[in-house]
C-alpha cells in the first residue's frame, strides 16, 4: 500500500468553471497536435538539407517529439486532476479538485530535456567548429539544464517565498544565457554570410523573447496576490507556457531548419541531385 503524503500529493487545484476548465483542455490538446505536425514536418524535410546540417533538423525533431510526449501526459493529468460536479440548487456545474495531483513535473522533465537540445542546434546550424563548438555545447546547455532544476523546487512550493528564492537563483543562469548569445555568439554570427547573418542575428531575438515568456509566467502566482493556486493563476499559468513553448519549440525549429536550407545552398551537390555526404565533419 502506498501512502501518499501531503507534500506528495501537492497543493489542492481550485474550483474552476467548466469554461475555464475546458480552456486550459484545449490549449493542451493544440499543443499536442502543432508538436506532432512540426515533428512530421522536420522528419520529411530533413533530407533536404546537407548532410553537415541534418544534426541541427535531428535536435529540432527530437525536440518536438519530446515535447508532444509529453504534452500527452500533462493532458491526462489536467482531465485525472478534475472531476465534473454538478452545481448544487440549479447552479452551473464546475470542474472541482479529484484529489489527483496536477503532475507538475512532467514540465520541468521536458524542458530538462529539451531546452539544452534547443541550445545546441543553434550552434550545430552556425559555423562554429572544433573545440569551441563543444565548449560553446557544454556551457550552454549546461547552464540551460540548470536553470530548469533550480527553477523546479520553486514552481512545485505552495508558498510565495520559495516561489520567489528559488525564481530568482534560476535566473542567473538564464542571464548567463543571455549573455552568450549577445556576447559569446556574436563573432561566430558576424562570419556568417548573406541572409543567413540577418536571420541568426533574429534568432537569438526570438530566443530571448520566447525564453524571457517563462520567468514571467513562472512570477504570475507572485503577481495575483500571492494566492498560487487560484484559478487565474492556475488558468494563466498553463496557457501561458503552452503559447511559449509553441513559439520556443515549433517556431523556433522551423526557423533552424530554414536556416539549415538556406545554408546548403552552398554545398555541393552529386548529378543526381542530393547532397554529397558530409566529408567527415
Ligand atoms: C521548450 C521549453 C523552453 C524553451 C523552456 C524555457 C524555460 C525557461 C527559460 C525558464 C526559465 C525560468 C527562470 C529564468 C526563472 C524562473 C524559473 C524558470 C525555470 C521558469
């Protein structure tokens, strides 16, 4: 038999209507669907890049498929967390706490995974090589992967001041992000030609304003009046990460994948009209 603690189980859900209910259902399930479509997407078109390329389109895909993965999960856990209760004397009816937890950590196992794969397939569509590729990797996605596990124990407390402590020490690294991609890639980017040189310098915008999307999400608790589990901020705060990472795991691949296209426009190409094989890169 298993016994289930208080801070196992985690804070109760509130009470949401079924409009508000049915609201964060549907994000979850559009999520799932746009992760699964760019994973198809990635997967047929990733032929169509030299060979030298096709690692950064590989990342992007693994990315997305994670994600849809995981979206699944979040999506049952959303519909096991609630049950639909009648309203009493002719009252709507509502979506009230099953006594099931909402499983948080799904999240925080994805973005683990996924955010330092999404620092590193930037680099692998840039022109860096060597050693400082792998160390631009490691620090990169090293920090990324901090970042997430220090943001975690905050995301799962009840209380406001945890919220706070651990938000706050999960962002030094996300600023040490920043300061790679403005500061650390920024040679790399200049040597780039073209459109290429436009668009990467773009990315690392998207980038900033997708990633920056979470830390704010992550402070709406700390904003609705230190309640975190009222329904807005439960409601906001889902929706809210299901836009961003749309935009940080969907988008965002796209665009690496662009990128990847326009610059195997300079790779030689066999008589039958493929991509000669990378010459051991
Ligand atoms: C696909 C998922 C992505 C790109 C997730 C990115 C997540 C972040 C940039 C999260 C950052 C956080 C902070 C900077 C402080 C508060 C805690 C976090 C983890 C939400």
């Amino acid at each position: 038999m298993f016994v289930i603690t208080a801070e196992e189980k985690g804070p109760d859900m509130p009470t949401l209507s079924t409009g508000e209910y049915t609201l964060v259902y549907n994000a979850f399930s559009f999520v799932f669907a746009a992760m699964f479509a760019t994973f198809i997407f990635l997967v047929l078109s990733r032929a169509g890049v030299a060979p030298k390329y096709r690692n950064a389109v590989t990342m992007s895909a693994l990315v997305v498929a994670i994600a849809g993965y995981h979206y699944f999960r979040i999506f049952e856990s959303w519909q096991a967390a609630f049950v639909l209760t009648p309203g009493a004397n002719g009252a709507a009816a509502s979506y009230t706490a099953s006594g099931s937890p909402f499983n948080d950590a799904y999240r925080y196992i994805d973005w683990l995974l996924t955010v330092p794969l999404l620092t590193a397939e930037l680099i692998a569509v840039m022109a860096i090589t060597g050693a400082k590729k792998t160390s631009l990797t490691i620090r990169l996605a090293g920090a990324a992967a901090l970042m997430v596990a220090l943001g975690y124990p905050g995301e799962i407390a009840s209380d406001i001041g945890t919220r706070t402590i651990w938000g706050v020490i999960s962002t030094i690294p996300f600023l040490y992000i920043v300061y790679e991609l403005f500061v650390g890639l920024g040679p790399a980017i200049q040597q780039e030609k073209g459109n290429v040189k436009g668009i990467l310098s773009n990315v690392r915008w998207l980038m900033l304003a997708t990633w920056g999307f979470y830390p704010i999400v992550y402070s709406i608790p700390l904003l609705t009046g230190g309640a975190k589990l009222s329904a807005t901020a439960v409601i906001a705060v889902q929706v809210g990460y299901c836009i961003a990472d749309v935009l940080a795991k969907c988008g965002y691949g796209v665009i690496i994948y662009n990128i990847a296209r326009l610059k195997s426009e300079g790779e030689p190409v066999t008589a039958a009209g493929t991509y000669a094989p990378a010459s051991g890169d």
